[in-house]
C-alpha cells in the first residue's frame, strides 16, 4: 500500500546514506522542506546540497544549506559528477522532461553512485486528472480536498508526469540504457487521502487497493520508489 512507500522513504534514504557510506550527497527539488534537518548533515557529516529550480522556495529552507539554484532538467544544466548520492521525494512529477532529468541526475554521480526517486505515478485517477485539469482548476480541487495544506511551506506547482511510471518493463529498459543498473523498483497501491471527504469512494478504492497489492499490476500503482545506480 502507498503508506508503506511514504513511510519506507525517509528510513531508506538514511540506511543507504550510513551503510554505503555515502558522503556528498545532493537532494533534487527539495527546496522549502529538505529531508535532513541541518543538525543531521552536521551529525553525519554529510556534503549536502540542496537543488532546486525555485530560488524563492529555496529562501524558505533553513539556514546553513548549500544551495543551487537550476533546472534539473534543462540541457544546458553544468553540474559536477562526482556526488555520492544523488535524491528527490515528490519531484519527478514536476520535470518537463522526464529523460533529461535522469540523465542529468546521472551526470551528478561519481562512477557507482547512487539515485533515488519516490513519485506518483501514472495511470492512477487522480493523477490523471491533475495532469488534465487546467491548473487553476487542479489548485482549486487541491484545496477542497486538503482544505488545511500549508500553502506556503507546501506549494502546489504543475505536475506533468513524464516518464513518471510503475515498475514495468518498458520503464526498466528506458532507464538501463541512460546507464543506470535498476536495483529496485517498487510500485505502490492506493490514493486514499485524497478520497477523505467522499467516504463510499474511500471504500471501495481501499478494496481495489488491497486486492492489487496481492495481485499487483506494473500500469495501475500510484506510486513508485526507484533505486538506481551508475553503472
């Protein structure tokens, strides 16, 4: 189920950071909310930057960070390659292109190392409907379904979903011929927050959820968690 994934994230992140030994790490889109407190970085003695493509949402980060300011998926984007690490929660979503964003993100790795990406996927319903809706109206939809979302400190921004799929066979091969080795691909089942206010919908949609986390089909998760490394 979905929950497992939101869950699973933050605790996979941190062990792959301490086992492997993972130094100089970068996060992707991480913006006003970065995954690692600042006394984290210190405590683990951590290299870390934070990138993303807003500098105003970088501003509302905490003090004491790297920062870069650029878009991950732009082709003119120079960074060094030579990071340990190298994550996003909730970003991929957002990239125009899709494919340059993970060649970039490979361009970011040393020889070896490691990217990790959580993001919803296509075809689960309400992101069909995100990407269809003009995004005046996805924002007022956003709003009567998460009436107390945090505006500022949780802004909501265009989602397009490019190459932003469950584990199928045709996503393993896109991202094996960039130059990645696929160490993990999980897919996710469920949406169910955004059903809290149509309570019969809740219901059945957690049946449906259940039944395919048994019999799990790659084209209907709503969400997906990647491990990738630089071959």
């Amino acid at each position: 189920m979905s929950d497992v994934g939101w869950g699973s994230f933050a605790p996979l992140t941190r062990a792959l950071i301490k086992e492997r030994d993972l130094r100089r790490v970068i996060e992707i889109g991480g913006g006003a909310n970065p995954s690692f407190p600042p006394e984290e970085v210190r405590a683990l003695d951590l290299d870390y930057t934070l990138l993303d493509i807003s500098q105003a949402e970088l501003d509302k980060a905490p003090p004491g960070y790297k920062t870069v300011c650029a878009d991950i998926a732009s082709p003119e984007l120079q960074l060094d390659g030579e990071h340990d690490f190298a994550f996003s929660h909730m970003l991929a979503e957002h990239v125009r292109d899709g494919e340059t964003f993970h060649r970039n993100v490979w361009r970011l790795l040393r020889p070896g190392g490691y990217a990790l990406h959580f993001f919803p996927t296509l075809w689960a319903p309400p992101f069909v409907v995100n990407r269809l809706l003009p995004e005046s109206a996805a924002d007022t939809l956003l709003r009567w379904i998460a009436p107390r979302r945090d505006r500022y400190r949780q802004a909501k921004f265009p989602a397009r979903y490019d190459w932003c799929r469950g584990p199928t066979k045709a996503q393993i091969v896109r991202l094996e011929g960039l130059g990645y080795r696929v160490e993990a691909y999980e897919g996710f089942f469920g949406h169910e927050r955004y059903y809290q206010r149509l309570p019969l919908i809740r219901k059945l949609h957690r049946m449906g959820s259940r039944y395919l986390s048994h019999h799990p089909i790659p084209d209907l998760t709503s969400f997906a968690m990647v491990l990738l490394r630089k071959s």
